[in-house]
C-alpha cells in the first residue's frame, strides 16, 4: 500500500514538474527517482516518529536516527532491494535502539558507558579504515580520489562524535550516549561483509515468505 502510495505520487510530481519546465522524458525519469526517495523518506520518518511516540521513546529514537544516518551518508552500506524491506528493518533498528536506551539507562553506570563508548569508537575506527566507503548499485564509488575522500569525512565524523559523546557523557546524558553509539554500530553492521550476508539473509527469507503467501492465496 506505501509502496504504491509512493509511487504514484513520486510519479505525479515527475510529470508535473517536467511538464511545467519542458523537461525531456530521461529528466522526467530523474525526477521520479529522486522523489521517490523523498516521499518514501517522509514517510519513513512519519511512521518511525508514529510508533516512537507510542511507546515512549520519540528522542532517544530520533538520536539513534541521526547517528546512524549522518554516518551512512559519509560510510555507505547496504540497501534493501525493496522500500518495504527497507522501511520495517531501518525502523526495527532505529526503535530497538531507542527502547534499549531509554529501558536500561539506569544500569549504566560511568564504566560500563565509557567502556561501550570505547568499544564502539575502536569498532568505528577498524571498519572504516578496512571497508568504508561501501557503495551500493545506484551509486557505484570506484575513484580512488572519491574513496579516499568519503573516508576521509568519515574520520571527521568520528572526531566529532568522540566530542559529542565525553560532552553527553561530563553532562550526564547517559540516553543519548546509548543512543548515538547503537545508531553509529547498526551503520557499521550495514558496512562489514558479516552485515552485508546477514541483511541479504533477511531480504531472501522475507521474499520466500512472500512467494509462500502468494502461493497459498492463488491455490484458496
């Protein structure tokens, strides 16, 4: 239903915009795509902030979010070949995270969180430097100039964060160090070979679960 939803739309403001602008038919196409990753990442994010705010954990949620993205812009990693797979694993993710931080802050203490923070930054710093940039097959990165760019901005980020997370930490914000640390660890399992088998894994036995649904409805 989403799907189609964003589809249909996507397609509409295409054709609206190339027709006021006299665009040709392969502008049109861009156009498309490049709705159809707005609108299905509104949506998205509507559905995330919808089922969040249900169960108590909108801003540890949203903190996980934008870790995790904020990373994947720079680092890559994998996509869904679908945006339904994509939207219940990504909000999976992003949701868990935000329940983990906000049900289980009280049994951090001071060690435990640096000690995680530590573990998650060491991590960082191994699987960017052995696999980041990781493309995927709209937008192939093989220039080694582009590479050793996004890498580059990816060891930026990592700075960033190591200041974001001892100020969160001096400060007390123990939620949002949770939050940020599991947001930057389920990017950088979308990154290593071992996330990459184990999403495919996923998406495979999603779509034989399909296939058997279609299969026992067509024999009713």
């Amino acid at each position: 239903m989403f799907v189609r939803f964003i589809r249909v739309w996507a397609y509409n403001c295409a054709r609206y915009l190339s027709d006021n602008m006299k665009e040709s038919h392969q502008k049109r196409s861009i156009y498309y795509y490049g709705f159809q990753i707005l609108i299905s990442s509104i949506v998205k994010t509507s559905l995330l902030v919808i089922i969040s705010l249900f169960i108590g954990t909108l801003l540890p949620t949203l903190v996980v979010l934008a870790a995790f993205a904020s990373l994947r812009v720079l680092a890559g990693g994998y996509h869904m070949d679908s945006y339904g797979k994509c939207a219940f694993f990504s909000i999976g993710m992003f949701v868990l995270g935000g329940v983990i931080a906000k049900y289980t802050v009280q049994y951090w203490d001071l060690i435990i969180l640096c000690s995680f923070s530590a573990a998650a930054l060491a991590a960082g710093i191994f699987v960017l430097i052995r696999w980041a940039p990781r493309d995927n097959p709209r937008r192939p990165i093989t220039k080694a100039e582009e590479i050793r760019n996004f890498r580059k901005l990816s060891f930026i980020y990592m700075c960033l964060w190591i200041i974001v997370n001892v100020t969160l930490i001096l400060m007390k914000h123990n939620i949002y160090v949770i939050s940020i640390c599991f947001g930057m660890l389920f990017e950088l399992l979308t990154i290593v070979p071992f996330g990459y088998n184990f999403f495919e894994w996923l998406s495979g036995n999603v779509d034989k679960l399909n296939k058997q649904q279609k299969f026992i409805h067509n024999r009713r």
